[in-house]
C-alpha cells in the first residue's frame, strides 16, 4: 500500500498497537504523527520509527491539546488525512467493587477521548471532503467479559460511536470504521495471569495471539484507497474467537 500522499495521526501510539500502527504507516510513506502522553516517550518513538515521523504530546481527554495536534499535524504536512483512535486503558475488577472513579477514567479515555479527537479531526476533514477514521475498539466490546464492564462498556459504545459518524460524514467522503482486537500481545496483556492467558489461547481457532502488526494490517486497509466503499464497519482481529 502507497500512503506516501497521506499524513496519519495514531493516539496512545508511544508503544503496543500504535506504535505498530504507526510504524506500517511509516513504511508504506506516510507522514506520521505519534501522539501520546509522555514528550520524551513521543520522541524517542518518532526517532526510532523515522521517515516522515513527528512526536506530538497530547492527552485524549484535553480536547485543548487536541486541536493543538491536529493544527500541528496540517501546519506541518498540510494535511489531515487518517486518524487512528487507538489511545485506552483497562481498571479491571468486577462490578460489584468498581469504583465510580475506575468507571470513569476508562470511559473518558477509551469512548469521550475517542469522540473529541473525532470531532475535532472531522472539521478539518470535512474542510478537505476526505478522511479516514479508524477506530481500536476490542472483541470484548462484543462479547462482554467479566472484570471489565468498564472496558467493555467503553468498547460497546465506540462501536455505536462508529456508526452513527459514519453516517453523519458519509456525505463529506469521510469514512469510520473499527477494528475489534481480540488477545494481543503487548503491554496490556502482559498483566494477564497465566490462567487467563491460556484460557483465551484454548479458544483461539487460529491458536496463536495476535500481534499488534495483525491489527494494523486492519487498520490499513480500512484507511487504504481499496476501503472508499466500506464505511461504519467493524472487524474483529482475533484468530477466530468470535466469528459467528
Ligand atoms: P498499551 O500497550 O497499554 O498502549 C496504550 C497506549 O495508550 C500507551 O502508550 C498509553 O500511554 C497511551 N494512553 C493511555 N492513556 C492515554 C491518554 N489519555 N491519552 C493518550 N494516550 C494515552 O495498549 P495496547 O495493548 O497497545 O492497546 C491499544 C488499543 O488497543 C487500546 O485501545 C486497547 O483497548 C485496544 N485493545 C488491545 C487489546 C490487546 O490485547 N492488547 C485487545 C483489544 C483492544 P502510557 O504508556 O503513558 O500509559
């Protein structure tokens, strides 16, 4: 895939899947904003990737830093072209001992941080009469799985999320789309138990986790010229845990 007239903002993309997102952008040309909490993390990350690759700080709830971004991002390459809602986090526990504050965190990252960096990147996009969002949701907004009303709440609605912007700026040649990954192995997982990690891998038909290129591999094609028909969709990268 050519994206070498393409600029490409990945939030939360200093490490796991974003980071991985970012990369295959980079590799395939594109300019490539990586966009995370940490300024020094942002730049380490930029440098390694290298190519057409800047670090930008911006935290997903600071709609603020946001628009700071995103006027970077056009100041600098002209143009907003892709943008990857990836940044999330877990506060795994169960129901009953969740506190409000858990709760929240996880939806104004994972669901309100993904709507600002939307909202804010579609008025740019609507401007130019094309863009492509893609957001990270994951199987267990699907499914739904114990320990993570939170997680998977979040998750569920940025799949409701997807659809209606989808519809909203399908006229403006904007399309939305999300990926649904299933047991990937980064960072996140690796806090799993070696139970639940084994429990996930016996129900893998593919018998392998993912890794995060498998999930950018998705994510490229949504934001591919080979994608322009395809709008409000999801896909789940899982090894076959969830097809139906
Ligand atoms: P990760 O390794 O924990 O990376 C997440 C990144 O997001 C980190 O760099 C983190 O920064 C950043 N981040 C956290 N809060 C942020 C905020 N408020 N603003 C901007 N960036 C923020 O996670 P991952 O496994 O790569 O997951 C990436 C996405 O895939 C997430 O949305 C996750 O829910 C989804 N997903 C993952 C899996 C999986 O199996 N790994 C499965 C399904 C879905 P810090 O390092 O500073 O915290």
């Amino acid at each position: 895939m050519d994206f070498s007239d393409k600029s490409v903002v990945v939030t939360g993309s200093a490490r796991g899947i974003g980071r991985a997102i970012a990369e295959q952008f980079a590799a395939a040309g594109a300019s490539v904003v990586v966009s995370d909490l940490d300024q020094a993390t942002v730049e380490k990350t930029a440098s390694e990737i290298g190519g057409k690759t800047i670090g930008i700080v911006a935290n997903v709830t600071d709609s603020e830093g946001l628009e700071s971004l995103f006027k970077a991002t056009k100041e600098k390459f002209g143009s907003l072209d892709i943008l990857v809602n990836n940044a999330g986090i877990t506060r795994d526990t169960l129901m009953i001992r969740m506190d409000e504050k858990d709760w929240d965190l996880v939806l104004d990252i994972n669901l309100k941080g993904a709507f600002l960096a939307t909202k804010l990147a579609a008025k740019i996009m609507m401007k130019q009469r094309s863009g492509r969002i893609v957001n990270i949701s994951s199987v267990v907004g699907l499914t739904g799985n114990a320990g993570q009303t939170n997680y998977s709440a979040s998750k569920a609605g940025l799949l409701g999320f997807t659809r209606s912007a989808a519809k909203e700026l399908a006229s403006r040649g904007i399309t939305v789309n999300a990926v649904a990954p299933g047991f990937i192995q980064t960072e996140m997982t690796e806090a799993l138990s070696d139970a639940a990690k084994e429990k996930f891998l016996q129900n893998i038909p593919l018998k392998r986790p993912g890794t995060p290129l498998d999930v950018a591999r998705a994510v490229m094609f949504f934001a591919s010229k080979d994608a322009e028909y395809i709008t409000g969709q999801v896909v789940a990268v899982d090894g076959g845990l969830t097809m139906q």
